[in-house]
C-alpha cells in the first residue's frame, strides 16, 4: 500500500515537472490555402437559360489527365480544379447532343496555389 503511494507520488511530480513557463516550440502556420482553386463553370442552352445536369470536363492539354462535373440546379460546377496545372486546360459542356465549343483555361501558379485564368466561364451549348 505505501508503495502504491509512492508511485503516486512519483508520478504527480513527474506530471509538475511538465507545467513550467519554459519557452514553448511554435509549430509553423501553414499560409498556403487547402482548398482547391477551381474555375466557375455555368452552362447555358443555346437561347441564354441555364442547364441544369450537363456534364462538364477539364483536360489538360499536355498530360490528358481530365476531371468532370455535373452542373448543378443554378447551371453551375466548380469540379474543374488546380489539379489539372500547371498547363493548360481544355473545357467542354455536353448535355444530350448539345456540345459547346472548347473554351481553354490557363493555371497561374505560386508557391501555394494555382490561379484559374479566367476564373469564369459561360459555356454555350450547341442548338
């Protein structure tokens, strides 16, 4: 029983030993975004209204390496993102039959992140 005290004891002091005003190592901020840069895609019929389910796709020009999206109720996807950069990247809308003409997106890249230039596009579909 006293021994089991000790311990105690022991390892309360231990404990203390760990709550002093010693300087404290500072973990770096990590200043680079986590989120995914990605370019707002709206997709239109011929006559202007928005199309709700096309399927939209990213290919980047040089590895072929592609990403598609699905516009949502508003005509909108950002699925198209900077893990396409850093080259350029080829966009198409497609609903049904109706295709739009490719649009092409640059990747302007920092240390962090890559830029979509531009930042928006309105494809048209086809009639």
């Amino acid at each position: 029983m006293i021994r089991a005290r000790w311990c105690a004891v022991l390892i309360g002091i231990g404990l203390l030993t760990g709550c002093d005003d010693a300087p404290r190592v500072q973990r770096g901020v990590d200043d680079c975004e986590a989120e995914l840069m990605a370019v707002h895609v709206e997709v239109v019929s011929a006559d202007g209204a928005r199309v709700r389910g096309a399927t939209v796709t990213g290919t980047n020009t040089k590895s072929d390496a592609s990403i598609t999206g699905v516009t949502d109720d508003q005509g909108v996807t950002t699925a198209i993102n900077e893990t396409l950069a850093p080259s350029a990247v080829r966009v198409v809308a497609t609903a049904g039959t109706k295709v739009s003409p490719a649009a092409r997106v640059e990747w302007v890249c920092d240390g962090c992140n890559c830029l979509p230039e531009p930042a928006e596009l309105r494809l048209q579909l086809s009639p």
